[in-house]
C-alpha cells in the first residue's frame, strides 16, 4: 500500500500534511521520495470489481487480500 504523488501537480500533499492525516498503522502508507531516490516496483496487482460481491485479481506471483464478507474471487 503506497502512494506517489506528484509534487509539481500537487504542491499542498507535503509528506507532514499527508502523514498527520494518515496516520502509522492505518490503511494507507506515505512515503516521502526525493531528487536521487529510486522506486523499484516489481510487478503490480489489480483487484477489480467483476458483479455484486465479486471481484477479479489479476496478479503475476501468488497474494493474499482481504475483501468484505460474503464476495468472492476470479484468480488471473
């Protein structure tokens, strides 16, 4: 779970605004990337909604997710 934002489109989402209204251990992780860091996503994970309580996931290596009560999955 992470994010990265824009700078220059979003000037207001500073890593302390965003941290105070995210705070450690909720949902939502910030992190705060600057002039000579790297980013080394290596592959990505999409869950989309398929119907009424079902979801796709579409996914090169195996994961676990959590949805509500009751939906089920279609694995790609």
């Amino acid at each position: 779970k992470a994010a990265m934002i824009d700078a220059a489109e979003h000037p207001e989402a500073t890593a302390d605004k965003l941290g105070g209204e995210f705070l450690e251990g909720t949902w939502f992780n910030v992190y705060d990337y600057g002039v000579g860091d790297e980013v080394v996503w290596p592959y990505a994970v999409s869950v989309t909604r398929a119907g009424d309580y079902a979801y796709r996931v579409t996914s090169p290596v195996p994961v676990t997710i959590s949805l509500p009560e009751g939906a089920r999955t279609e694995t790609e």
